[in-house]
C-alpha cells in the first residue's frame, strides 16, 4: 500500500486528462511519513483514485507516472523498459552505421525523471527526479538483462538532481555495469562517427536529438559554405563536411567544446579535414562582424529561457541572433535555425524569426519546419515534453 496526497477539490481536472504533473498548490493533504522520491497514490476531494507518482518538495509535487489502479513492482518497470526498446528497434533503424539513440525520454515514454541514452554498447541514465534515481539499481538490472549488449551503465545524475535531494540522498555519479575500461568511445550516426565521452560530456555526453535535422543538413550542404555556431562537439559540421560541404566553420565560445568539435574532424579523411575551420569566440559577437559569403548558417544556442520569467529576455536574444544572420547570409542561403527553450513554443518562435526578418528587411521563406525525433516522442497530454523546434529558412 501506498501513501496517499489528497488533492483539493477540482484540482483533479488535469490529472483526469493525463497530465503528469500535480503543482504543491493543488495539494490539500500530504499523509504523514511520506519522504522525497517516495510512490505515492493521488485521490481526488472525495477519495476517488487518480494514479501513482513520484512525490518530492517543490513546485511539481508529484510527478504521475501510472493513471490506473495496477501494481507497482519490478515486473511494472520491466514492461515500460521493453516498450521503450521495442518503439526504438521499430522506429529507429539501429545497426552498426546508427547507434547512438534514446531509449528513454522521460514523460514521453510515461517515465518522468528518467532519461536513458545509449552509444553503442554504452548506456547514460539522467534522472531529473529523486523519485526515478532511486530506482536506478532496479533499472540497471532489468537493462542489463533485456539489452545483454550493453558494456557500459552509467548514472550521471548529480548536476540534474536539485542541490536539495543530491546532499540528502548523497547523490553521485557513479557505474552500476563496467566491462570496459575506458570512459570514451566511438559511436556512428547516420554513417557519421563522434567521439562520446559520457563522463565530461555535456548531458549525457552528445545531443542525440538533433539527428534527423543534421541528416537535412546534410542533403542541403554539398558545395556549400557552412558555419555552424553554437557548435558544441561538431555534430552539424561533421554531417556537412562528410556531405560534400565547399568548407565549413565551427563557432564556439568554450576552448573545451572547440576541442571536441577537433577531436570529431581528426576522425575524417584528411581532405575533409583541412575544409574545416574551428573558431572560438561569442556567436552573437562573431555574427555581428560576418562576411556575407556563408550559403548556410546554423543557429543551434543553448536555451535561453529554462523558466517562465526568462522568456521576454529569450524573446529578444532569440530575436536579435536571427536578424543577424539573416542580414549576413548570402544571399538565396539558408538558415537553420532552432530553440530548445520550452518556454518558447513553436507559434512564438515562428514570430520570432518573422520579426527578424522584419528587422532585416530581406524576403525569406520558410522551407522545413523542424521538431525532435522519434526517440523522444511526445506525451500528447504533456505539451511540455516538446521542447526543440526549428526552422530552415531561405534568404534573398
């Protein structure tokens, strides 16, 4: 038996639609004993049975994770964990040309808290909740069973869980399988290798989530002149300068990003290599100054807004980035161009690029509208897990 938050009357509206989450406000009683990370069982004002979720102090109380009166128990896990995998190995062709995926995308696959990457024969677990981390062992037991391939499980989970529940719980990351020694390895996407070292990484060591969108790029770069800003480990550029790309400038401000993105080119035939240019410094700075000579330019920036009250300073960084490469860019180029803030949902980034283009007084048309891949499906009922949109753009 599980202990039990009561909501406060018509607080249950969202939970009978299947929204995953319940806010501390809606909350009337906590029954005693209940500690951070426990299951608990949601009921409604009158005691009617809602659905099971992770609790923890904080504005998302509880995060639902089941909405019917089942058992919770290891063989519970287990079929969410085979469901997971058994989408990838249907939607995803995996093999050895494609081996880098998602194999768990939190409130997309009715797992919220739990992110699960997968290089090759290496696995990455985030937890984003204490609730799901303290499943981990259960987790890497059943995986390590279904997927007798993986090498590698590692949990890197102690810049995700909030300062609060990491000293309490004595958070750290840590190997629940290792039969390998090293802590770096080579993955293949889409034919294209990177090197992945999920220890250093940023979140679990390479932003899976752009694949589909760097194969466009791909199709759309040969003979072209690219620069990719924002860079991080070189994944558009890698894609670009193995599609026939005239040359191609990566743009970071971090010295380490720019290391990875020149660790990435060393892995390419030796003419490919010396197509490309690797440049350190601010993107917004860098722009301002550009020669008009790119045919495509990609603006893949970190988030600008990861809450409410950031989104008019997001707008306008958002706003003033996209009218400078639209004034830059050669013209009939493109530009690729992307928001991973949740906050700015993709009717206002349109608007975003349309003022941009207002500001830059060039005719632009859009030709894509891009979104994130099949490995990081969308929760229907939970609009929040949509959070990477973008746009290729023609500019004359």
């Amino acid at each position: 038996m599980h202990k039990k938050v009561t909501l406060k009357p018509t607080k249950e509206k969202s939970i009978l639609r299947r929204h995953p989450w319940v806010f501390s406000g809606a909350i009337k009683n906590i029954e005693q004993g209940i500690i951070n990370g426990d299951i608990v069982e949601i009921i409604n004002n009158k005691g009617r049975f809602l659905g099971y979720g992770h609790y923890n102090e904080g504005s998302i109380a509880v995060r639902l994770f089941e909405f019917s009166a089942v058992e919770i128990n290891e063989s519970y896990w287990k079929l969410k964990l085979e469901r997971a995998i058994q989408h990838r190995l249907t939607s995803l062709n995996i093999n050895k040309h494609n081996n880098i995926y998602r194999l768990v995308h939190a409130e997309g696959d009715d797992m919220p808290g739990c992110i699960i990457d997968v290089y090759n024969n290496v696995m990455v677990i985030q937890f984003h909740s204490i609730g799901m981390w303290r499943l981990r062992s259960q987790f890497a037991k059943i995986l390590a069973k279904l997927m007798p391939e993986i090498d590698v499980i590692y949990v890197k989970s102690e810049n995700t869980i909030p300062e609060s529940f990491k000293q309490e719980f004595n958070v750290k990351n840590e190997y629940l399988l290792k039969k390998v020694d090293d802590n770096q390895i080579v993955a293949t996407e889409n034919g294209n290798q990177f090197i992945i070292n999920w220890e250093t990484g940023q979140k679990t060591g390479f932003f899976i989530d752009q694949r589909e969108n760097r194969k466009l790029l791909a199709a759309m770069s040969k003979d072209k002149k690219v620069l990719n800003t924002f860079c991080y480990s070189g994944g558009f550029s890698i894609y670009a300068l193995n599609a026939g790309a005239k040359e191609v400038h990566s743009l970071d401000s971090s010295k380490k990003a720019m290391e990875l993105v020149e660790e990435n080119v060393a892995l390419l035939d030796k003419k490919l290599q010396q197509k490309h240019k690797s440049i350190t410094q601010d993107a917004m700075d860098y722009i301002k100054n550009l020669p008009e000579d790119f045919d495509v330019i990609i603006l893949d920036p970190p988030a600008f807004a990861k809450h409410i009250k950031s989104k008019n300073k997001a707008v306008q960084g958002y706003k003033r980035l996209n009218t400078r490469a639209i004034e830059k860019v050669k013209s009939g180029g493109l530009i690729f161009t992307f928001s991973c803030s949740q906050v700015i949902d993709n009717e206002l980034f349109k608007h975003i690029i349309l003022s941009a283009s207002i500001v830059a007084n060039r005719k632009v048309s859009i030709l894509h509208q891009l979104h994130q891949p099949q490995d990081h499906p969308v929760n229907i009922y939970h609009p929040e897990s949509e959070y990477l949109k973008g746009l290729v753009i023609k500019v004359y």
